[in-house]
C-alpha cells in the first residue's frame, strides 16, 4: 500500500512538472448526469416501483456469453482473454469511449464482468453493479466508509470482495431487488488493505495481510476450510493463483500450497512481489527490483526450487504479467512493454523479444496487462491506456496502434471482453473527478478481415 501511494505521488508531481499545471483537459465523453454515489444515495433503501424497475431491468439483459470473473480474467492469471472476437489489430485503432461513469472519488480496482454487469468498486468503500451497456447504475452496496475494496470475484452468481476494513464480503450478484444492498455475509480476515480474493471449485482463496496468512473458505457459507502461515512478519497484497491442485502466492518468495489441504509444497529460491501467473506447466513471478522468474509449476522434488530461467525487466513492474500464445508480457515502471519468451530462451537468463515504449519522459506502466485478440493493452502513470500488436511489429522496438489519453492515473487492469473495454481512473481534472470507463469500436467495424 505505501509503495504504492508513494508511485501515485511520484507519477502526480512529474505530470505536474511536465505538463506544468495538475488540471488536465479530458477527452470528450459521455458521462452520465450525475456522480454514481449521488445516484445511489439518492435511491437508497427504496423498494416499490424502484425495486420492480430494478427486477425488470435485469431481466431484460441480452445474455452475454464470456465473462471477465475476477482479477487476471482467471484462476491462472493469465491476463489473456481467448474469446474475444470484435476488438482487434484491424480496428483497435478505432476504439471510443462507450460511456463513462462519474465515481467523485479514486478507483484502483479492476472490473469483474458477468452476465451483462460490469462490477466496479471505489476507495471509500462503495461498491458499484453498472449495466455494461450502458455504465446506468443496478445497485451498490458500502462497507465501512474510507475502506478500500478489491477487485471482485463473481462466480455461480455470488460476488466476493474484501476490503480494508478487514473482512470478505459476499453479495448476490443479480442484487436485492433494491438499489442498495445488504452482503449475504461476512468473514474477518484482520486485513489492513484490499487483497484481490481468487474463487475456483466452490473455494475462495485470499490473504490476510495482517497475520501473513494464505486461507481458503467455503464459498457458500464462508466457513474457514484451512489456514497457512507464509514467513513470520510477511505481508503479501496480490491475488493467488490455481492450476491443478496447486495455490501459488508471491509474497517475499513464491509459495504453492495443496489446495485441498493447506500443506505447503515449496517455494522459490527468488523473490516474489506480483501476482503469480500459471500457463502451459510453468509459473511466472516477478520481483520488485524488475528480475521475472519462471519456475516448473510442478516444483523440483524439492522443498526449495530454483528458476527455469529469469529475466530482467529493469525497474520495478507491474502489479502481475501476462501470458499469451508462447509470449510473457511484463511491465515496467520505466514504461517499457517487454514481450519474452514464454518457454524460454535455451539459457538460464532470457531477453525480450521485442520491447514497445510508452509516449512520455517519466511515464511508467502502473497497470496490469491484458491481451485479447492478438492486442495487449495496458495504462499507465499519466492516465494512457495503450494498445499494442501482441505479436510484435517485426522490428525490436514497437510503436502502440492506438492509445487514449484520459487525463489521470491508470491503476487497474484493462477488462478486454464482449466487444468493449472496462477502466477505472485516478482523474487529475480541475474537480478532481474520477470515472468509470467503457470503450467499444464502431456496431459494424471497418477493415475486418
């Protein structure tokens, strides 16, 4: 949390020096008439016609078939979203915002998107379920005013958060029947900040940063299935990963644990600071000083395990990587973009294949990264959500296809699903406003092949 306050103060004065005054202009957008926590204050506690209103709308939703279910799009934290078919290389270039939302106070978390909601919190501990669609708000919920919530998980229709005010949440995902809502329960973790919970096979898997724990919990009843300590005094704020039996956490060093169990199995002789990301066998960790490790995710027969291979990234990276079609793709907070290898490079220290840069002099990558459709999208320091050709450009320094200046700071991953793409900015405008982001391309996208 300090690191990471201490980043948003940093990127604040360098804009400041740069530009030479903090009110930036914003690009034209449809925003709505009125900040989401006044539209929920407004109607909150209203049953009757509010209420039928609410049942009808959700009601008439067209089902959307993929879904963005929690942090890294899913339990491997891969960041790649295979299914996309609309955005693409041919007409990213033409992406708008679709509408945008007025939040009045900062948004680090990412979306969740399932079933034509989009889930979208802010730090005074509002919770916000918006049309996808539209960005109109269905119903919220708040927990103790001044928290600060995570990226939610929304799975066979139950939402889970946890927030700093130390507990996991869970609601109905489809609402209340009302706009504004009351959590189906609630479980102390003894949390001092946010940790992005992962929820696979009717677990939920989430750290407790005070007691330096990793636990998994029914995810019907949040009753405590098991708990297991990580190093004494260790404190970790990532989201673990699952793949085959196997929890992994990147805390001071990687640890995987039984799943079903608790035990742990081993863990890595190099540090660990990001979200672990699983794909094809292996497990990808980076640490704060830039180096990327990548580790067999079945471990080495023993208690401690050494890296396959390791890479540098030069400063320190982003919140977690992101695998697709045989690339890893790192962050960093110089701003380069690194596409490596995600096999390996036949040596124990690899280099990227080809590395893209981001536009401005002290602009860093402050996102998470994510990929669909042959684009890899991140945002960065000064409020620039980019796009790139995930397979290169055929050259070793690339250049973005498209890029959207949104005048802040962008610290959640960009939720790339059905056609449209999902943000929450930190906004430096003249009132200080934050907002909720959806972009799309053109009902009929020109120049597909």
């Amino acid at each position: 949390m300090i690191r990471r306050m201490i980043r948003h103060v940093v990127a604040i004065a360098l804009l400041c020096v740069v530009i030479g005054a903090c009110a930036l202009p914003v690009a034209a957008q449809a925003t709505a008439a009125s900040p989401l926590s006044t539209r929920l204050a407004s109607t909150s506690g209203r049953g009757g016609a509010a209420a039928s209103q609410q049942q009808s709308t959700l009601m008439s939703v067209p089902y959307l078939p993929r879904t963005w279910s929690q942090f890294g799009f899913s339990p491997q934290h891969t960041g790649y979203n295979p299914y996309e078919r609309t955005i693409g290389t041919w007409n990213v270039s033409q992406l708008a915002v679709k509408w945008a939302d007025e939040t009045d106070v900062p948004s680090s978390a990412s979306f969740a998107v399932v079933s034509g909601n989009a889930y979208a919190e802010t730090d005074n501990g509002t919770f916000y379920a918006l049309d996808a669609a539209t960005g109109a708000l269905r119903w919220g919920a708040s927990v103790t005013s001044g928290s600060s919530i995570s990226t939610p998980a929304v799975v066979n229709g139950v939402l889970y958060f946890t927030a700093s005010d130390g507990y996991l949440y869970a609601f109905n995902a489809a609402g209340c029947g009302a706009m504004t809502c009351a959590p189906l329960w609630k479980v102390y973790l003894q949390n001092f900040q946010a940790v992005d919970p992962m929820v696979a096979n009717g677990v939920i898997y989430v750290g407790a940063n005070f007691r330096s724990n990793i636990a998994a919990y029914n995810a019907t009843t949040g009753a405590l299935l098991w708990s297991t300590p990580l190093n004494a005094g260790v404190a970790f704020f990532r989201a673990p990963a699952l793949a085959n039996g196997v929890v992994y956490v990147g805390a001071d060093v990687l640890y995987a644990f039984n799943a079903s169990t608790g035990a742990l199995l081993w863990t890595s002789t190099g540090s660990g600071d990001s979200a672990p990301t699983i794909a094809n066998g292996i497990v990808y960790e980076g640490a704060e000083d830039g180096t990327i490790f990548a580790y067999s995710a079945a471990g080495c027969g023993s208690a401690t395990c050494s890296p396959l291979w390791q890479a540098s990234a030069g400063t320190v990276h982003a919140w977690s990587l992101a695998v697709a079609n045989g690339l890893l793709y790192v962050g960093t907070d110089d701003g380069n973009l690194d596409a490596f290898p995600a096999a390996g490079c036949g040596s124990a220290t690899c280099s990227p294949t080809w590395t893209g840069h981001v536009s401005a002099q002290y602009e860093g990558i402050t996102s998470s990264l994510s990929v669909a459709n042959g684009v890899v999208y991140f945002g960065s320091s000064y409020g620039t959500l980019y796009a790139f050709k995930a397979a290169g450009c055929g050259s070793s320094t690339c250049n973005p296809l498209w890029t959207y200046a949104t005048g802040g700071l962008i610290d959640s991953t960009p939720v790339v699903i059905n056609g449209a793409i999902y943000l929450s900015v930190f906004n430096y405008g003249s009132n200080m406003d934050e907002k909720f982001y959806a972009f799309s391309v053109p009902t009929t996208p020109r120049g597909m092949p």
